[in-house]
C-alpha cells in the first residue's frame, strides 16, 4: 500500500526558480533538469519528438 500525503500541497506559486532550486527533493530536481535540458538544447528535444511521430 503506498503511503498518504500528511497534508495539502505547498503553494509555490510564488517561488521563482532559484528558491524551487533550492528545495532538496529527488523529482523536481529531475523535472528541473530536464526543463533545463530542453532550453539548452531545444533542436535535439524537436528532433527526437519528430523522429517518434509515424
């Protein structure tokens, strides 16, 4: 059985990236790296979505 959330959801609305940088947490980091990723590299990111299109 998974475990449940202790609570509501924090609102981050009003973080700006480098606080949301900051929070030490294995998936956003992730989500962080990967947007990152895509703005750095945007033509790889179209090229491989294209590649997959039948």
């Amino acid at each position: 059985m998974g475990g449940r959330c202790g609570g509501e959801l924090p609102d981050l609305s009003g973080v700006d990236l480098r606080e949301l940088r900051g929070i030490e947490h294995p998936v956003l980091a992730e989500v962080l790296d990967g947007l990152v990723e895509r703005v750095l590299r945007p033509a790889e990111v179209l090229n491989a979505f294209d590649s997959g299109v039948v």
